[in-house]
C-alpha cells in the first residue's frame, strides 16, 4: 500500500532540504580552501624554500619598489587564486635579512577584487528615483 506525502510535510522537508544545502554551500565557500589554511600558517623568517614547500610555486616572481636591507629591491612572490564571485590575491615580501644575506619573509599581504556584475543583470545598473 503507497502512503501519500501531505503537502506540509512536503513543504518541511523542501525548506529543511534548502536550510541544508545553503549551510553546506557556505561551509564549502568559507572553509573548503585549503590554501588559506596553510596562508595563516607563514611567519616572518621564513626561508623561500619553506615558502615554496608550504604554498607551493608562485603565479608570480617579481621585484617591489621598496628597498630593503643592503640596498637591494624586496622580492614579491604572488599568488592568485579564485574565489565564488572574486579573485584572492596572496603577497609575500623577501628581504634579505636573513643569515648571510638570505632572503627571508618579512612581510605578507592579502587582499580581494571583486568581479564586475554582467551588465545584462537588472540589477547591475542603477535605478533613478526622482
């Protein structure tokens, strides 16, 4: 014999179904990334091959305009990576304050850009009110 669902108890299981899957989604966005877990973890001092054996190689090797210890150019390694919505950009700092020279972490930055809305999206333009 087949019982049928009320339409109550359809409507419970679909919004507890929904409160499930967004506290997933936002786990999964706000945890999952398990390149931020080992980000946390650089302190200043670190050598670039610890860098590299914690972060893996850099999207980018460059030089800064700052000057650092010994009239050297700081050296900037980046890394980018890709978010939900947006693109995380990692930056460590090199000096060469190290033992004998050694180019060392001295510091980190991290910041975010947004990505442009596509403009066929209502609410991308802005609304004129009188």
């Amino acid at each position: 014999m087949e019982e049928r669902m009320s339409v109550s108890r359809f409507n419970r299981m679909l919004l507890a179904g929904i409160v499930v899957c967004g506290f997933l989604a936002f786990a999964l966005g706000h945890f999952g990334d398990p390149f931020h877990t080992r980000w946390s973890k650089l302190r200043d001092g670190m050598s670039q091959d610890e860098v590299k054996q914690a972060l893996g190689s850099p999207t980018w090797i460059g030089k800064t305009e700052c000057i650092g210890a010994g009239g050297k150019k700081v050296t900037r390694w980046q890394y980018r990576r890709r978010g939900l919505g947006r693109e995380v950009n990692y930056c460590v700092d090199f000096d060469y304050i190290g033992p004998g020279g050694a180019p060392v972490v001295f510091r980190t930055e991290r910041w975010g850009e947004e990505w442009p809305w596509p403009s066929w999206w209502p609410w991308w333009h802005a609304k004129a009110r009188a």
